[in-house]
C-alpha cells in the first residue's frame, strides 16, 4: 500500500513540475527565448526592427515578407518579438486555422498539457463558432494559442513575460515625472 501511495505521490510531483521544467529549458520559438537579448534576433537578415511604443515594449523586430518560418510543419503568416530594453518580452506567431490543431499538439508535446477554456464568437453574417484558447502558465510567462484572432481563418500564438507590462508602464511613469529621465 505504501509503495502504490509513493508512486502516486511521485506521479503528481513529476506533472506538477513538468512546466517549471520547460520554463527551465526557455519558453520561446526556435532557440529565441523570453528574457533573451534584442541582439539576437536584430543580427540576423531575416528579421527587421523598428522602434515602437507599445504597451509591452520598445522595439518589434518581424520577419522580412521575403523569409519563410514554420512552427511544427505550419507556414507562419507573421511573426513579431518584441522587446522591452532590449530584452525579449513577447512573441506572437500568426498562422492559417487550418494549422491550429498540430501547433497545439506540438506545443502539448514540448510543455505539457496545457489549460482550455473555449469562448463563443460570432462572424459577420452572426454564425457562432467555439473559440479554443490553450494556456500554459509559468511563475512569470505564459504561452497562449487562440483557434481564432480576429479572424475565422487566423489562429495566434503568443509567448509572454507576463510582467512586462508594468515594468514597461513603471519606468514610462517616472519618466514623465522627472522629464530630465526623458530624453
């Protein structure tokens, strides 16, 4: 009886930490991994940066419309890093809905299973379709799969550093208290 408990015990432990484990391998695309320096993706060819202001950063660096990515055998439509500092806080990945399914698996495959939750959205003509979004959480990230972005034909994956955003608001807000900070 005790060694069934221990194995059960040490069955739960092993699931419970299965995402820290992928947190420690790097939660990102391709080598490219949240926290990871802008000079990484800004030396290479493919991608062009550009300074921006955005909620989550400071610069987005897309893949030129010349290049061609994938993302587990699916033809990526877009993809954009973002960074805060020149550190990576975000990714998003665009691809066809068609594709939607494979990626997610993929995904299950390399993090573990992630958590559904399902909304309904309505297209233009008032068609209703169940929108799948798969989250997988992190002490500090997330990754998230949206079956549909906007459009009924697009799906969305977005790679996160869930705090970005406040540092990103912090520091534009004691900018604008002491405008010497600012220039």
């Amino acid at each position: 009886m005790k060694v069934l408990g221990l194995k059960v015990l040490l069955t739960a432990l092993a699931l419970t930490l299965l995402p820290l484990a992928a947190q420690a391998e790097g939660l990102g695309f391709k080598g490219v991994d949240l926290g990871s320096p802008l000079s990484r993706v800004a030396s290479n060819p493919r991608y062009a940066c550009r300074a921006v202001n955005t909620p989550i950063g400071d610069t987005i660096c897309s893949l030129r419309p010349s290049e061609a990515e994938t993302i587990a055998g699916a033809a990526v439509a877009s993809l954009f890093y973002f960074y805060d500092a020149s550190s990576l806080s975000g990714i998003q990945i665009t691809i066809a809905e068609t594709d939607f399914q494979r990626v997610v698996d993929a995904l299950a495959t390399k993090y573990g299973a992630g958590k559904l939750n399902s909304e309904m959205v309505k297209n233009l003509k008032g068609a209703v379709h169940e929108n799948r979004i798969w989250l997988w959480q992190y002490p500090e990230a997330s990754l998230q799969a949206q079956r549909y972005a906007g459009r009924l034909d697009k799906s969305v994956i977005r790679y996160n550093d869930d705090n970005a955003a406040s540092r990103v608001k912090q520091r534009r807000a004691a900018a604008a208290k002491d405008p010497k900070r600012d220039l």
